[in-house]
C-alpha cells in the first residue's frame, strides 16, 4: 500500500564532494531505512540543517576540525546531529558530537549508525 507513513528514515547526510564521499554513500545506500543524501561543500548550513540530519558525514581532508566545530555551533538550536570526519588516509573516522563516541574505522561506521537510529 502507497500512502501509508513510514516510520521515519535515519537522514545521513554526506558534506561536501568527494571520491572518498562518493564511495561511502554508494554503500551506505545498500542499508535499509537509511537516507542518503550528498550536499556539495558550498551549501548554506540553514539549507543542511532543514535536512534535519541524524548524522552528518565529512572528508577530514576538506573539513578541518575548526569547521567541524563551527558546524555543530552552526546547529544550536535544538539537537546537532553527531559529524563524522573520515580520514581516508589512516581508513579512521573521528565523530564530533555533543555525545561522546570513541574514535572508531570505517569498519565500525555501521554500528555507529545503528548507534544512531537505535537513539533516535
């Protein structure tokens, strides 16, 4: 049956544009109940915060730690959703958020989001 409301999805929104983005969202799509959504860099935080993200995923080589901070300030009213950084790199994630989550791999990303959903 069409029409009938779903419980809500979990919004992962993927923050900037990159082939290390692009590949994370390609497997992100595969999770059931999970909405994928890539906003390029340059898009006005008020356009991501209506998106009322659970989770917002970043390239750490495009988004420094600084910017990360000014993005959860940038959320202040109400919840900011936890911001993960992805360091392509060391293959490691660092989740900046309001609720401590201990630095993990990308291995780890899918407990991190049933973390998430399972919170919401």
């Amino acid at each position: 049956m069409h029409g009938m409301l779903l419980p809500r999805q979990t919004v992962v929104v993927l923050y900037g544009n990159s082939v290390l983005l692009e590949g994370i969202a390609a497997s992100l799509r595969n999770y059931e109940g999970l909405g994928v959504l890539a906003v390029p860099l340059q898009t006005d935080t008020t356009y991501l915060k209506n998106l009322h993200p659970d989770l917002v995923l970043v390239d750490a080589s495009q988004f420094t730690p600084n910017q990360t901070e000014e993005l959860i300030a940038d959320f202040h009213t109400g919840y900011p959703p936890p911001i993960i950084r992805l360091i392509m790199d060391s293959q490691q994630l660092t989740i900046t958020s309001t609720q401590q989550f201990p630095a993990a791999s990308f291995d780890d990303l899918g407990q991190v989001l049933d973390m998430i959903s399972k919170s919401k």
